[in-house]
C-alpha cells in the first residue's frame, strides 16, 4: 500500500469526462493522495456516433424545461442510461488497451453531461447514472461533484480548477501560472505566487465555432484552424459578442453552453466568421483576464482549442503585451486533452478523503466544500 508524504494512501482513480463539445467520452487515470499528483496514467478519448451527438444536441434543447436537478423530461431519462453505457463500454475499452485491470483501481470520477447550466437559479444538471456505472463496472463511483458546491452558495463550476493547482505545483515555470482551457466553454484557473486560486468561465470556446463550420459547409470543427487561417476577422461580428453582460456585470463566474449562440449564418462568409469567432474566444479570455490581481507569466493551453492555429496565435500576441508566454500543454509535458478527465479522476480521490472540491475564489460558493455522491457497486 503507497502512502504519501502527507500520511494518505495513494489511491487510483479513473476520471470520465463527457465535455461541453459533445465530441465523446475521455478517460484518464491518476495516482494521488488528494494532494499531490503521484502519477498520470494513459489517455483515451471514445468518440460518439454522429446520432448520439444529435441525441446529445436534442437532450439539451429538452433540459431547458427542468426546474428540479432531478427531473428527466421526455427522453431524458433513456438518454441518461446510454450515456451511462457509453462510460461503462469507455472504461472497459480503456482498461483492455492499456493493460491496466480494473481490479488495481479504487474508484471512478463520474461527470455525465451537463444538460442545463442555470448558476443564477441554483440549478445545474448532469445527466448519468452513478449507480448504473457502480453496478455495471463493478467499481466505486464519485459523481454529481457540482452539486454540493451549489447547495454551498457556489455556481458548481468550475472544479478543475483543485487539479490545474496539483499540476502547477509539479511544473518548473515562472508563475503566476494560469490554465486555460478551451473546450466547447472556455474556462481560467490562475495559481497566485502564494498558490492562491481565481477561477472563472471565460466565455465561448470551439462551441460557437463548431456550429458555425457545421452551418454553412456541414464539418463538425475547424481542423488546426485551418478555415480561420483563410479569413478576416469582422470587428461587426466579434464586438456584439464582447458587450455581453457577462464581460461587465461580474454577477456570473460560469456559463451554459446556450449563453452564446452562433451568428446568423447569412451574416458573413465560411472563412471570415471561423476567423472572428477564433478571434473572439482569444479577445473573451483576455477581457475576463482584466479582472486578476496578479498578471499571469506563463500560459498553459489545454482542451482541443488549443489545437485552432488562429486562436493560439492571437491569445499569444494579446498574453505578449502582458509579458505573458502561451503554450500549449505539450510544451510542459501535459496531454492538453486528458487534463478535464483526469481532472474527474483527482477530484474523486479528493472526495474519497473529504478534502474542498471548490473555494469561494474558483465557484463562489461560500467557503471550501467538499462534494460527490458516492455510488457503490453491489457485494458480489
Ligand atoms: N485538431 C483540432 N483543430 C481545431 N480544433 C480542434 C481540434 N481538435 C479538437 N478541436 C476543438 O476542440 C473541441 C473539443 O474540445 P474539448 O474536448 O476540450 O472540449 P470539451 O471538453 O467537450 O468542452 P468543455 O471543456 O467546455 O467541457 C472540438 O469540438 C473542436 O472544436
Ligand atoms: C456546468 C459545466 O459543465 N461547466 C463546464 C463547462 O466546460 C468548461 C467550463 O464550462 C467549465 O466551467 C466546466 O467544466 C470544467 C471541467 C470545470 O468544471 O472545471
């Protein structure tokens, strides 16, 4: 049995993230003692079907009638059971091709989809059925991780923000550190010089981008940027986006993916709106950014944005006026693509020992709390 230096059993958990992108299902693995990072293990990302997705897409569309975290209007509720399959199948797939067996793990960090995000109404949901995961993978699963934090005051996200601080720690780089992750949301975790957190959403990601490209030529996102890279960037499309409330009324520190909504797709050219909506997400995190006490010297991009050519280019030249150096989470040694899950994955061993999931700096709530349902697979 591994102890830590703080006296805590290592434990291993494997973490499961369905992100806002609703691309698929990544899983990852980590080693902790709900502190310190003893180990990342290997990474697979599940893709869903192109039906799943539009299933996904539909789910959405009928969650904006719950009023109650629990209701399941609808086709919610079958969605929900093969959502939970889909991880089952995703975390036997990822034990039989890494060679890990599921025996030698001690949980899982669940985080289902999240269906609705309403932080302003103290509602936020997730659909995925930890106990239908406990049973059918025979393991011990942590899920509904945003909720306690919302019954604490706080908007239930961000969480990974715990995690982005372990991963500071281990990296030899000029602090303030800050995270940024650009997912179909974009979100920041700044780590002060005395490892204090700020954390926030900071507006859209690839969502808007994705359905901009899936509009008008039918692809589910800008490979590389590579759309962008061919247009201009329209001041009449970016500017509206940036006067949102969000940017100037301080009242939200986190976002539902329908916050935002695409352009009207007549309103510009294929090229010229990739490169504006990239524009837009690079110009939306340096806004937000304005609010930090502390200018961060190292970035670190991780979610599939930092993939888009355009959007790294334009956040480096916008961190370069702050004396602030953007890389990408492979600059550092991090897969860009595994930090959300293994995020999941952390946060569930953090929960198995108690420890805060969330501060009043990263959701609001308002004092450090711990969270997670545990789910328990029934004695054989
Ligand atoms: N090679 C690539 N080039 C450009 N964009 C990419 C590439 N790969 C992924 N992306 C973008 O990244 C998105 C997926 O990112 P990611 O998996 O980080 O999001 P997510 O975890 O679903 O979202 P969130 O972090 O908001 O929950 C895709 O929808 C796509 O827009
Ligand atoms: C409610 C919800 O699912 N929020 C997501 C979403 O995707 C990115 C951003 O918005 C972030 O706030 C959060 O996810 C990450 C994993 C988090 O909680 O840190």
């Amino acid at each position: 049995m591994a102890v830590s230096k703080t006296g805590a059993e290592v434990k291993t958990a494997i973490g499961l993230m369905s992100g806002t992108s609703m691309d698929g299902i990544d899983v990852a693995l980590i080693r902790s003692d709900g502190a310190t990072i003893a180990e990342r293990g290997p990474f697979l990302t599940v893709p869903y079907s192109p039906a799943f997705r539009r299933r996904l897409a539909d789910g959405l569309e009928t969650a904006k009638s719950i009023g109650r975290r629990g209701e399941r209007p609808g086709a919610l509720g079958a969605l929900e059971e093969e959502l939970t399959r889909l991880h089952a199948e995703a975390v036997f797939a990822y034990s039989r091709q890494s060679g890990i067996p599921l025996e030698s793990v001690d949980l899982i960090g669940f985080h289902g989809q999240t269906v609705l995000h309403r932080p302003e109404k103290g509602l936020t949901v997730q659909i995925g059925d930890g106990k239908l995961l406990a049973s059918e993978t025979g393991l011990p699963v942590i899920h509904d991780m945003r909720a306690a934090d919302m019954e604490a005051g706080g908007e239930g996200a961000p969480l990974a923000p715990a995690y982005h601080r372990a991963l500071a720690a281990s990296l030899d780089r000029p602090g303030p550190i800050v995270f940024v992750n650009i997912g179909g949301i974009s979100n920041i975790t700044l780590i002060g010089q005395n490892d204090e957190l700020e954390a926030f959403d900071t507006g859209p990601g690839n969502a808007l981008i994705d359905q901009w490209v899936e509009t008008k030529a039918g692809i589910p996102f800008d490979q590389g940027g590579a759309i962008a890279s061919e247009g201009q960037i329209l001041r009449r499309l970016v500017d509206p986006y940036l006067q949102n409330d969000f940017f100037s009324d301080g009242s939200r520190r986190s976002l539902d993916r329908n916050d935002f909504l695409p352009p009207d797709p007549a309103s510009a050219d294929l090229e010229d709106g990739a490169r504006s909506l990239a524009r837009l997400t690079a110009e939306a995190i340096m806004k937000s950014m304005r609010s930090m006490r502390e200018a961060p010297k190292t970035w670190i991009v991780c979610g599939g944005g930092r993939c888009n050519r355009m959007i790294m280019s334009d956040l480096s030249d916008l961190a370069a006026s702050q004396n602030g150096t953007v890389l990408a989470a492979e600059d550092v040694g991090l897969n860009g693509d595994a930090i959300e899950a293994e995020a999941w994955a952390y946060l569930a061993i953090r929960a198995h020992y108690g420890l805060p999931l969330s501060w009043p700096t990263t959701t609001g709530c308002r004092k450090p709390v711990t969270g997670g349902v545990l789910a328990k697979p029934k004695e054989a």
